[in-house]
C-alpha cells in the first residue's frame, strides 16, 4: 500500500499513515470545517438564537457583523482561525446535548463531503483495505494525521492516532475538537459502509496514550449505545471512561 508504510512490531505487520501536511489542503479544510458548520447551525438551531451565535462570534474574531446574516457568514468562513470561536460559542449558547449534536452533525457531514471531493473513483469495490489506503493517500496524508494500524481485517480496521491533525484546538478545547474528529471520521467511513459503524475508545486530550478508533463493516449489537456513550462523553455531557 503506497499511501502507508508497513512495518512488523511484535511479531505482526502493522502500517502507519505518511503524514506530509499541505498548507493549501489544511486551509481549504479549515473554511469548509466553517461553512459546513454554519450550516448545520442554521438547519438545526433556532434561527435567531444561531444568528446571535454568528454574531458573537464574529466579534471574537475581529469582524463587525453585518445586518445581513449572508454577509457576516461569508466573512466568518473566508478568515481563518474562525472554527474554535464558533464552536466555543456554540457551547456557551446552547446546551450541551444541543451543541453535541450540532458537533457531530457538522463534522459527520464534512466527512461525507471531504469523501465526495477527492474519492473520484466510482469504481473502488471498498474493502478495508482500499478504503484506509485511499484515504490515507487523499485525506489523512496531506492533513498531517498519524495513525497506526494495528488491524485491517475484512470485518474491521482498528486504528490508533498518534499525531492530532489540530493539536492546538484539542489541547485548548477537547471537549469541541474531540467530538468533531470522531464526526469527521465517522463520516468518511459510513459513506463507503453506510451498514458500517465507528466507535472510539479514548482520546489523548482526555489522558490516554492514543486516540482510539474501531472502523466496524456491520454494525453490531450494542453499537448504538455505545455510540451514543461516546457522544456524552467526548462532549462532557456525562463523565464515564470509555472501553
């Protein structure tokens, strides 16, 4: 597999992503991460409560809001460092169920819509092999992701990640970036295996050694509420240790 280097540890072959971040990629990641998140604000939160919200935010970071909400939101997601503020704000406005499902809406979206991008080929039969070496190549590479591994066999991938994408927005805020990695994540997987299901099991924001991710084909019994666990808790909506 090109995209990924193989390397044996303890008497296995494991492989590793080649993180290479490409400032362009990065940049284009951090607008649309605004934009899609806006939108799902929109659609999902009450219109002058999310107005407000845009607002706030705005003021964060430096734009005058315009009477306009169209205007103020194109200026929201054509500046950088805009996706924290938002998202801290988010959290400060609404409840905490309320802001999760926000979260994770938005980053489950851009997962789908990052996939759309750059998965040109129709014709990949997916498999757990092509899927982690094709967006390895397109995604996790030229985002700066370091991930292990550890498992790709035809019913699951279980993967560590080692180097955080956006460290400084998870050290600052795990409780926002943690869920919207999972999203993200969750999002590039059931758009190749929409019978699929990811789980997580731990996060180096919240103390363990790696961020923790089990790709499920099928979902399986207790996915769902496991799912909704690791919901609450990447959102301090509920305190619990994870698997």
């Amino acid at each position: 597999m090109e995209s990924l280097r193989e390397i044996r540890s303890a008497g296995k072959i494991v492989y590793l992503t080649k993180p290479e971040p490409n400032k362009e990629s990065l940049q284009s990641l951090e607008n649309r991460t605004s934009s899609v998140f806006i939108d799902v604000l929109l659609s999902e939160a009450d219109k002058k409560i999310a107005s407000e919200i845009i607002a706030r935010t705005a003021k964060k970071v430096g734009i005058k809001p315009s009477y306009i909400l169209n205007h103020t939101v194109d200026a929201l997601v054509s500046t950088g460092g805009t996706i924290l503020p938002l998202m801290e704000t988010v959290f400060d406005v609404l409840d905490k169920k309320a802001s999760g499902e926000i979260t994770l809406k938005a980053a489950e979206k851009l997962g789908m819509n990052i996939f759309d991008d750059y998965i040109k080929e129709e014709t990949i039969e997916w498999t757990t092999k092509t899927w982690t070496e094709t967006i390895s190549r397109f995604v996790f590479n030229p985002q700066g992701t370091g991930i292990v591994f550890s498992e790709i066999s035809k019913d699951r991938i279980v993967a560590h990640v080692i180097k955080c994408p956006t460290p400084g927005r998870a050290g600052k805020a795990p409780h926002l970036a943690c869920p919207f990695s999972y999203g993200y994540a969750r999002g590039l997987w059931k758009k190749a295996f929409p019978d699929g299901e990811l789980l997580m099991a731990g996060t180096m924001a919240h103390g363990a050694p790696t961020c923790g991710f089990t790709f499920h084909v099928k979902a399986g019994k207790g996915h769902t509420e496991m799912r909704e666990k690791i919901k609450k808790y990447l959102t301090k909506e509920e305190e619990m240790k994870l698997l």
